[in-house]
C-alpha cells in the first residue's frame, strides 16, 4: 500500500528529515485521505495480523510521468517552447518551497524492495533525504532549452494552504531492505525533459 508524505503537515526547517513516528498533521483533503489509509493499513495489520506492507511516498520524479506532476509539467512545457509548439512562457505555482525528490525509477525499486525485505506492519518512507528548491529545479529544467524563457506565476496553480518544507529521513528503509537511491537529480530531469521532446517531437512533422 501506498501512502503519502502529505499526511506529516506543515513542518518547520528544524522538524526535517522526518521520520515515520512523527504524528499525523494533513492540511488539505488529499492528506486527510492518505493519512485515513495510513491507519487502516495498521489497523488490518494489528486487528487481522494481515502481512501489510506500505510506504509513505515523498515526491519523485522522471519519464513517463503525467504533467499532474510539476516537474514533469515544467519539463513538458519546456519542450513545447524548445520545438517550437508554444510562446516561450513557463506558467508556475508556488516556486517558495523545498520537497524531497526521488527518481520514479528508484522510487519503485523501493517499493519492490519493501515487498521483499521490509518488515510488515512497518511503515517506511520512499525518500531521498535531500531537499530541493521547487525554483532551482525549475531553472535547471529550462537550462536544457537553447531559448529565453520568460516565468509567468498562474494564481491556478497556487494552493490554498502549502507545505514550504517537506523532506523526510530514509533510515529506515535503507537499514531494513538495503535500498539506496542511485539516480541523480539532473539525470531525472534531463531523462523527463528528453521524454517530452520525444514524445512532442511527431506534432511537428
């Protein structure tokens, strides 16, 4: 069972790397939900000794994600811009904040790792441990683009209430199932971006 990294809340600089015994704090419904699955899972693995397994998934990122997801978003409409598919404007929500990020790649093997050799009963977090500016992730992302972009803030893409800092301790996963991120950051990035030019590329033959 997956869950999310949400369910922790709004957490300050020196409550981070968090890890999997900090208390429930969701502030937006999304979080609530994930937060509702979290303790059923317990509450099927304490109540029905059922063998459940779940992991409490921080961002990620790579190829083949849907543009419901930032970064792959920016790295879509940067390719647009880059083939010339749109004006050479980026639209953009709230660049204040730091989140962890995982390649999806490594983020999966994570998953199966936990399947195989995580203790059930035991929720882990799916995380890098390092945080990233949302604002030099995207600078990075345009980087791969040979033209001027302009930033243009979309007030739809703000949320109501936001979670400046979310970044979580992997321990546990590494201790239990050895799992260890092996994926760098501009890797998946430049991996996303190339995807999307790829997958672009056709519209303009």
């Amino acid at each position: 069972m997956i869950t999310s990294s949400e369910i922790y809340g709004q957490l300050k600089p020196d409550q981070v790397p968090v890890a999997e015994d900090y208390p429930f704090e969701p502030v937006n419904p999304y979080a609530v939900s994930k937060a509702a699955v979290d303790l059923l899972a317990y509450q099927y693995y304490k109540t029905y000794k059922l063998p459940v397994y779940w992991a409490r998934a921080f961002s990620h990122a790579g190829p083949f994600q849907r543009t419901v997801a930032v970064l792959s978003d920016w790295a879509f409409q940067t390719a647009r811009i880059e083939l010339g598919l749109s004006t050479p404007e980026i639209k953009v929500g709230n660049l204040d904040v730091t989140r962890d990020y995982t390649d999806v790649r490594d983020t999966v093997q994570a998953y199966i790792d936990i399947l195989l050799k995580g203790k059930p009963g035991q929720p882990y977090n799916v995380c890098s441990g390092k945080g990233y500016h949302l604002s030099e992730l995207l600078d990075t992302i345009t980087s791969f683009s040979g033209k001027k972009i302009k930033v243009v803030p979309d007030p739809s893409r703000l949320r109501p209430v936001d979670i400046p800092i979310l970044i979580g301790s992997p321990d546990r996963l590494k201790k239990d199932t050895g799992w260890q991120p092996k994926i760098e950051m501009d890797t998946t990035l430049r991996d996303t971006y190339k995807y999307w030019i790829e997958y672009l590329t056709p519209q303009i033959q």
